[in-house]
C-alpha cells in the first residue's frame, strides 16, 4: 500500500512540474478552463477582467457544453465505426482552444485534456489536436508551431497510460506574507 501512495505522489509532482513548466498564461488559460469545463467556480467572477475575456469566457462555456457528450462516447478500441461521434466534437472543441492562443504546444493541450475528458481519451488527443492544428482558422505561424510541438514519440505512441491524473491546478489566492511572518 506505502509503494502505491509513493507512486501516486511522485506522478502528482511530475504532474506539477509539467504545469509550472508552461507560460504564466498558458498556466492561467488551463486553470480558468478547468474551472468552465468541470464546473468548479463561478470562471466569469474569477477570470473575467474585461469584456473581452467575459466573451471569450461565455464562448467557452458554450463550446465546453459539449464535454459531456464527448466524455460519455470515448471510444473503448480503435474501430474506425466508433470514432466519428467522439472524434467530431473533441476536434471541435479542441480547435475552439487552440484558436484563443493560450494552449500553444501538444503538452499543454494534453494536460488540459487529460482533464478535463480522462485518461481514457489519451489515444485520440494526438489525432484531434493534428487535426485541430491544421484548420485554417489559426494564423499560418500558430498551426506551424502548434504541429512541430507535437513529439514523434506522442504521435506514435503504440500504447497509453489508464491512470487518472491526480494533479488538478486551481486558483490560488495571494497572501500576505508580511502579516504571516508577524503572526
């Protein structure tokens, strides 16, 4: 039982470390997506600090309305007659999010997406995002960069992990160090 908290925990720091390996903002778009796609805040009060944001923020409330059908029709094999509902509206959202030029490399993209659908879409998130990547709705240089992030090793991976993540970044408040440090 101590071997398996042990490994539990060192894959929650790994997945710590990947999280403080991306940009401030890219650290910021996963954490307000997280918070819309699963419900956890109220992601306008928290993130919203303009009208442009409200309206990308409502945008995306729309668009992730759709997880929940995508997370209930993950496909359990590789048939090619099962991936058309699930692969449709995961490239749909998948490009909505690539598409705010917050998410600009395939390990960002997993992360979130490990998330906010599970463990069980690992083997289609390199097919959704290549895909995703190449609509011409993104700049000519974005969609570049976007598919030259993508590893070799990622691409064809001939098998994935099941285990759920367990490292879920949040909001974290500031505090006042000042006033802990006289306390």
């Amino acid at each position: 039982m101590a071997t398996k908290k042990a490994g539990e925990g060192a894959m929650a720091l790994a997945e710590m470390k990947e999280f403080a390996s991306f940009a401030p903002a890219t650290q910021r778009y996963l954490r307000r997506s997280l918070d819309v796609g699963l419900g956890r805040e109220d992601a306008m009060l928290r993130w919203s600090r303009d009208a442009v944001e409200a309206a990308s923020i409502r945008a995306q409330a729309r668009i992730y309305a759709r997880l929940e059908e995508i997370r209930a029709i993950v496909p359990d094999d590789s048939g090619l007659d099962a991936i058309e509902d699930f692969m449709a509206p995961l490239i749909t959202v998948t490009a909505f999010d690539l598409g705010q030029g917050r998410l600009t490399s395939f390990s960002a993209y997993r992360f979130l997406y490990e998330r906010l659908i599970g463990a069980e879409a690992r083997p289609w998130l390199p097919g959704a995002f290549c895909a995703a990547a190449a609509l011409p709705h993104l700049h000519p240089e974005l969609r570049r960069k976007l598919l030259q992030s993508i590893s070799e090793a990622a691409a064809t991976a001939s098998g994935w992990s099941n285990r759920q993540p367990s490292f879920f970044p949040a909001w974290v408040e500031k505090v006042d160090t000042g006033a802990a440090l006289s306390n």
